[in-house]
C-alpha cells in the first residue's frame, strides 16, 4: 500500500431501513494526512454515512476497508487501535469524572507495557488539549451539553489512533471552542491522521476541511477539495438556498454568505 | 508504548501545566477498611449470637481446632456442634447468597445503563420460584437434600437463557428489550405462581410461600460446599468483565469502538450473573432488594468504577445478607422471620435513604 492510497474507504455504500433508502451506493476514501468533511442538510445522511464507515449500522449493499483490509475482518480491539468513532452525543448513566471517561479512551491499549504511565500521560494531554482539565474530577453526567462533548472528543483523542470518524464535534459548543475543536483536527492531520467530520457549520468546513463530500437525499452531490465541493453552484440546490462566495479576509479560504430568499428573489 | 498522532502532537506541542486534579487518595482505603471491618464483626456476630451465645475467643478455638491448632481456650463439644454444623455453614452460605447478589446487581446495572436494575429482571428467581412452586405442586419435591435447589437452579437458568435468546434479533442483543421482556415474563410468571398456589393444599402452600420468601434456615455443609464454588466461579467471572462493564456503560456501539466484544461481553456477564443468583436462590430462596441495594451503598464510597464496584459489591451484599439473617434468627426466637421478609424491611429505607441523598446528582444525571 503506497502513501497515498486512501486509509479508510467506504464503497458503494447502501443503507436501507425498510423500503427507504438512507444512502445510496455512496463511496468515499481518506487518506492520512487529510481532514474530510461530510457535509449536507438535514436528513441528507451524513450520520448515516458516518456509522455505516464505523460499522454501526447493516449495509444493504457495498463495504468499508481499512487499509484495503474488511471491516468485518477486524478483531475488535485491533479495530480500536486503529480507528476511533466520537459519537453525537454520550449518555451516561454513572456519576464516572470527566477523567475517569477520558481514561476509557485507552482501554485498547491496556496490557501493553508502560500503559499506566502513558496513557495517564496521554489522558492529561487530551484534556488538556481539548480545554477539559478543569472539570477533571466532576462527575460526567453533571457537567453541560457543549462540556461532554469535550470530553468525549478528550476520550477519543486519548485513543490514539490513525483513524478518526467525528460526528458534528461542534454541535453544543461555543464559537471558540467550535474553532479549538477543528484546529485540533487539523493538526493531528498534519501529524498523520486521517480525520472524517460531519460538520454543519459550512463555513467551518470551508475554512479547516482539505476535502469534502457534500451529501443531498443520501447520495454524493459533489466530492473532492473542499474549493471546489463547497461551491455555491453545488451547495445553493442541496441547500435550497443562495449564498455568496467571499475569501476570508485574512486566510486563503472560501467564505460562504448565505442570501435570505427574500434578497435571493430581488437579484433574480 | 503507543505512537500515534497525539504522541506525536504532544511531543510537539507540550501542555503545561501537567498536573490534573485528582481525588482524594485516602477514600479508597479507607472505604475498604471500613468494609472490611463490618463484614469481619457480622461474620462472627453469625458464628456467636443465636439460641445460645458463644464468645468470640472460643469461635476462635473451635475454627482452629479444625485445624487443628490448640490455642489453649476450652469449648464444650455442643458450642462445637452448634458453631461448626449449624453456624458455620449457615454464614458461609449468606455471605456467599449476598456476595451472589450484590456481584449480580452491580454487573446488571452496569449493563443495563440502568441504577435500578436488579438481579430478578433478568428472569433468575421468578423461574426458580415457578419450577420450585411447580415441582411442589406436582409432588415432585422428596426430602433429598438436592433435589428442590436443584429445581431452583434449573428453573433459573432456563428462563435466564429464554429471555436472553428472546431479545436477539440479527446477532445482537437489545437490552431494552430484553428489560421489557424481562418485566413481561416476571409477571407473567408471579401470576402463575399465585394460580399453583390457589390450587395447592395447605402443606405445599407453605412450603411454596417459605421458600418464595427466601430462608437460610436449612442450610447445612452440602449446600455451601455445592453453591458456594458456582457463587465463586460467577464472581471471579464478573470481576473479570469489570472492564468492559466499564465501557458498556457508555453505550453498545461506543464499547464497540473501544474494542469490546459485545455481544460475547454480554452473553458472558448475563450468565455469570444467572449463576450467583441461580445458585443463591436455589438454597436461599427468593431474597430480594440485596442486588439492588448492595450496589448502591458502595457506588457511594468507592464511585461508578467497576474493577472496584464489582468486589465492593460482594462485600457488601455479603454485609447484608449477613446482617438479615441474624435478624431473621434472633429476632423472634427461637422462631424464624422469612429472609426475605427482613431483607426487605432493612432494604427498602436503606434504598429510600439513598435515593433521597442522591436525588440532586440524579436529577443532573438525567433522571
């Protein structure tokens, strides 16, 4: 396998729930290094896609591999070393702290020698990352909505793998947290990683994704460099909405300005 | 040691500070000493108390004498008779039932995601009352030591894999089915029992209803040194599972990811579970509100985690069962209180007790 060959791979991926189709033969790849976005409105499929690359739901046609290897084919504690999934949201019923949660990131790792040291290492520097140290010892339940989606994100970083699948990391958080967040994944792009996100936010995906694979009704509408696949020639339909391409200002990013259909209708 | 891409961010990029906060250091040992204590007093309160008292420094002597070690105290041979024959046995088996019970408890909490579950949703004691209530019923039952634990244990398991098997569909189990089916088939099977009893005759209607109430007043070597092993092999199988409970509390698919084998995970932890209770209730009866207390009183003291949990919970299940029993024997003697019945009565405000305490926390937790 080359540098280059996409890490994770999903082809012709079809999710059926009784006679819908949820995804329809949706096939993407991601390499390391590289931080794709999974955009789209809602219901267009984007968590779909998400569990169907992590395995948590039965595909109706298609497959996932990892490196060219079958999803299915994976032990499960090999799989967990390799790949990790942060959900949309983690309940838990158990007054377990923040740290004791975070810590549960390394549990495919235990066994291995000096894992007590480093993983508690490892533990810190996530919480650390993710602006969570401060509520180590609070009970997870206790804390807010935007709080345990840190965490859990601290939990999945903990794991360390090449392979990162996040579902909307940003939902519950604020604006700086939500930039702390995709920074976090850029960099462990840079370092190696190969980082799938579900974003709603287009402009966050616009300003950190390197690719991007923009869903409408459960199909590809566009996939490719983020430049390109969050154009408003392609998002304008799916989103059922007009927007206005600007630069940011200060990075060589696209902006997208979304239009209300009032103004929409005035410019004709 | 790992080397992924956080290692090597954090090689790049160092956090400061380094240090997290952490709990306080003195709570887990001293949790542990207190417990320990309490279970060490009630066992030799169980060996001591009862229609005659035996003082704790010839409990002492006789046990050693078994040994046979001389430590210089005498003992007449009735103390021996009525501590090594009666006693002994009697308190080994309640300590086992109640380790049994808080294990069973605190791994079906666990798996359930659920504070309130118990060792009787999962189907155990009802299908043991019902084939106990059955076997009675039909005259099946003789005076043979094993035959109605037998029964019991039988009954247990068999309805336990029932509704296990019930609640798969497509290679994986859903708990919240399996919780309704569980509650389903419980019902079903309380009505049931008080149709068997309508139709008995006095004796097998007490004999039934003693024994639904759970008693350890027939306890004798053969059935320590039969369920006791079963109990033991079930607990040490759960403590094993601690890790994995861990992460089952955060979800199917998260524990999943995190490299669990759920299914197997959950196939192992019901029947272990199945087990210590089957075996418990096969020669204690039905004793209910242990698996659901004794947990809770230790997720108090030593938190949510299950590598310790898990072995708190045997302890205190141990605490309680203990603690009913001497109750069900001194109480009104020399006659006996139903086990259950005491269990109950000490369960239930101890149970309010800590759901009144922990009410704020709960309410953040979400329920």
């Amino acid at each position: 396998m080359t540098a280059n060959e996409p890490v994770l791979r999903g082809a012709g991926l079809t999710v059926r729930v009784e006679d819908k189709t949820l995804l329809d033969s949706v096939s993407i790849g991601v390499r390391g290094g590289e931080l794709l976005g999974v955009v789209g409105p809602n219901g267009a499929g984007k968590t779909t896609l998400l569990k169907a690359l992590s395995g948590d739901v039965e595909l109706a046609e298609g497959a996932v591999y990892i490196d060219d290897r079958l999803l299915s084919d994976f032990d499960a504690r090999e799989l967990a070393r390799r790949r990790a999934v942060m959900p949309q949201s983690s309940y838990l019923p158990f007054l377990f702290t923040a740290r004791e949660v975070v810590r549960m990131g390394r549990a495919p790792w235990e066994g291995e020698r000096g894992e007590s040291e480093h993983g508690a290492k490892l533990t810190d520097y996530a919480m650390s990352l993710t602006d969570t140290r401060d509520y180590a010892v609070r009970a997870y339940p206790t804390l807010s909505g935007g709080e345990q989606s840190r965490v859990t994100l601290a939990r999945v970083l903990a794991q360390e793998t090449p392979i990162l699948l996040i579902d909307e990391p940003t939902a519950h958080l604020d604006l700086r947290h939500q930039h702390l967040v995709l920074q976090l994944a850029r960099e462990l792009a840079s370092e190696g990683a190969a980082v799938v996100a579900v974003l709603h936010d287009l402009n966050l995906a616009a300003m950190y994704t390197d690719t991007a694979v923009v869903l409408h009704r459960g199909a590809v509408v566009a996939n490719g460099p983020s430049q390109e696949a969050l154009h408003p020639d392609v998002l304008s339909p799916v989103f059922g909405m007009d927007f206005v391409l600007q630069t940011h200002p200060d990075l060589e990013r696209p902006m997208l300005i979304p239009l209300p259909a009032s103004v929409s209708r005035e410019r004709g | 040691m790992t080397s992924g891409p956080l290692a090597q961010l954090r090689e790049r990029r160092p956090s400061t500070p380094p240090a997290v906060a952490a709990l306080p250091r003195w709570r887990m040992p001293f949790s542990w000493t207190v417990l320990l204590t309490l279970f060490l007093a009630l066992v030799l309160a169980n060996l001591g108390l009862g229609a005659f008292d035996v003082g704790v420094e010839r409990i002492i002597a006789i046990l050693l004498g078994k040994l046979g070690l001389d430590i210089g105290v005498e003992y007449t041979s009735a103390e021996e008779a009525v501590v090594w024959v009666i006693r002994v046995p009697r308190m080994i088996l309640a300590a086992l039932v109640g380790a049994g019970l808080g294990v069973s408890g605190a791994a079906l909490q666990g798996l359930f995601r659920n504070p309130l579950a118990d060792p009787s949703l999962i189907g155990v004691s009802s299908g043991a009352a019902f084939a106990v209530a059955l076997s009675v019923m039909l005259g099946l039952t003789s005076a043979a030591v094993f035959i109605q634990p037998l029964v019991a244990f039988v009954g247990g398991l068999v309805l336990t894999l029932g509704i296990y098997a019930f609640s798969r569909s497509a290679g994986r189990t859903q708990m919240a089915t399996m919780l309704l089916v569980g509650i389903a088939v419980n019902a079903l099977l309380a009505s049931a029992i008080s149709f068997i009893l309508s139709l008995s005759d006095d004796g097998a209607l007490r004999d039934i209803v003693y024994w639904i109430l759970g008693s350890l007043g027939g306890a004798v070597w053969e059935h320590a040194v039969t369920a006791g092993p079963l109990i033991l092999l079930a607990i040490a199988v759960l403590v094993r599972q601690a890790g994995a409970l861990n992460l089952l509390t955060l979800g199917d698919a998260e524990a999943r990811h995190l490299g669990v084998r759920v299914e197997r995970s959950r196939f192992t932890i019901v029947s272990a579970a199945a087990l210590a209770t089957g075996a418990g209730v096969a020669v204690a009866g039905v004793v209910g509100f242990v698996g659901l207390v004794a947990p809770h009183l230790v997720r108090l003291v030593v938190g949510p985690d299950h590598r310790s949990l898990i072995p708190a919970s045997a302890v205190s299940g141990a605490i309680l069962v203990l603690g009913a029993d001497l109750g069900a024997r001194t109480i009104v003697a020399p006659a006996e209180l139903p086990l259950g019945v005491v269990t109950a009565v000490i369960g239930t405000p101890v149970f309010l007790y800590l759901i009144h305490r922990a009410r704020r926390s709960l309410a953040m937790a979400g329920w």
